[in-house]
C-alpha cells in the first residue's frame, strides 16, 4: 500500500492518504507493526503521508532529526 502511495502522491494526495489509512487499518487489525522505515513516514499525530519537500521539513539538530508536518504543525524527534 505504501509503494502505492508512493507513486499517486504527487498527483493525487488524498488517494495516497486513503492508502496509508488502509495500511494502517489492516496493521492494526491483525496486530503487526509497521516496519521503522514506512513508520516514519507517518505523522504521528495527524497520520498523514509524509513526503519530505511536499508536506513535511526534516532538520538535523544536536542528537536527532525532527520532522516536522506542515499539516497539523507538530514536531517528531527521532533520535541518533
């Protein structure tokens, strides 16, 4: 579903949210974790697609990288 997403995003962004939304929904139901590199590619907050450039900034600072969404305005720090 993300390699879906991936391909639509830049034309349609609400069908690439729709298949994160189903990806999501389909790990949670049959209790798997999301694999940390399609995980970050996820606002945790709002649970939109993230594509750097589009509708996310990612910024190195000290001990970490922060994301953050440009749609809700929240901040992820993944630390290194």
């Amino acid at each position: 579903m993300f390699k879906l997403a991936e391909k639509v995003f830049l034309e349609d962004q609400e069908l690439a949210q729709r298949y994160v939304e189903i990806a999501r929904k389909i790990c949670m139901k049959n209790k798997v974790r999301l694999p940390k590199k399609l995980k970050y590619r996820i606002c945790n907050h709002c649970f939109s697609y993230l594509w750097p450039g589009q509708n996310c900034s990612i910024r190195l600072r000290n001990r970490h990288v922060v994301i953050k969404c440009k749609k809700c305005k929240k901040q992820t720090r993944l630390y290194y």
